[in-house]
C-alpha cells in the first residue's frame, strides 16, 4: 500500500469522529490522527530509505543534511477536519540534493489526489493542470483568511464553529 493510501486510510478512520485535539503553540491545531500518520509515515521512509532526511510539521527534522529528504504534512488543514469540513490532504514531498523530485496532495474525503514530479508536469488523476493564466495580482482573488487569523490571534475555537 502506498504512503498517500495508508495516510488516506488513517485520515477516514479519525474523519468525524471524536479524537484527541491539542492547541500548539502558534495556535494552530494537532490531532491524534496528524500525529498517527506522521509517525506511520517516517516508520515507512525510515525502512524503505535508511538515512533519509524528513522533516515533519508535528514531529520536526530527522536527519538533517541527507542527500534525500522527505517533507510530511500529515493533515494540512486540520481546523477543517476537527470539524467535519472535507477539505484537508496529507501532503508529501521528496527532495534529492535539495531539489524537489515528486510532490502529493492527498484529499481523501474530497476523493481527490494530485500529483507532480519533475520533467512529468502535475496531474489530478489523469488529467493533466497547470498554473492559472492570471498574470496579475490584480486580477487574482487571494484567500487571506489564514494569514489574517494569524495576525489577530486565534479568534473562534474551529472544534466549537459551526461555519
């Protein structure tokens, strides 16, 4: 089974259901499942790639200065998934003599994967995507809803928020 399939697999398990949440210090969230598929996932890279360099959002860096490294999101957006929102993904990426070889996106309540390597383009599915064709940021619509969360404080509870 792949690393993004065991992932998704974990992430559905915990998906609206009761688990474990903890508030970290920048005020974001952690749950017992982002802490899970991380540990599952360094388990994995540290059997099939020994002296692999990972650095994980909840568990920090291993290995630091390997010539492969690995980057482990395990849910990137978490605030969602504690409140039953479908969009979150575990985000994976390797790196060889610092530079991105293979990126994933995992979005498994969304039933969704996109994936990206170098000289292969990006792809969700089978379909091949690209970059929007908006050349400006005038022409763009940026979602500044994290970073200005970030910037005032941690505001509403998202475990406790309806919308």
């Amino acid at each position: 089974m792949s690393l993004c399939d065991q992932a998704d697999k974990l992430a559905m398990a915990g998906f609206r259901r009761s688990v474990r949440v903890e508030t970290k210090p920048d005020n974001s969230l952690v749950t017992e499942v982002d802490r899970h598929i991380e540990r599952m996932v360094r388990s994995r890279i540290n059997a099939e790639f020994p002296g692999a360099g990972i650095v994980g959002e909840e568990e920090g860096t291993e290995a630091e200065g390997a010539s492969m490294c690995w980057y482990v999101d395990p849910i990137d957006g978490t605030s969602n998934f504690v409140r039953g929102v479908p969009v979150f993904a575990t985000l994976l990426a390797v790196a060889v003599e610092g530079e991105l070889q293979i990126a994933v996106v995992s979005a498994p309540a969304m039933r969704e994967r996109w994936v990206a390597w170098r000289g292969g383009g990006a792809w969700r599915g089978k379909d091949r995507i690209s970059v929007s064709a908006v050349a400006t940021i005038e022409e763009s619509q940026p979602d500044r809803g994290h970073a200005l969360r970030r910037r005032t404080g941690p505001g509403r509870d998202p475990r406790r928020s309806v919308a």
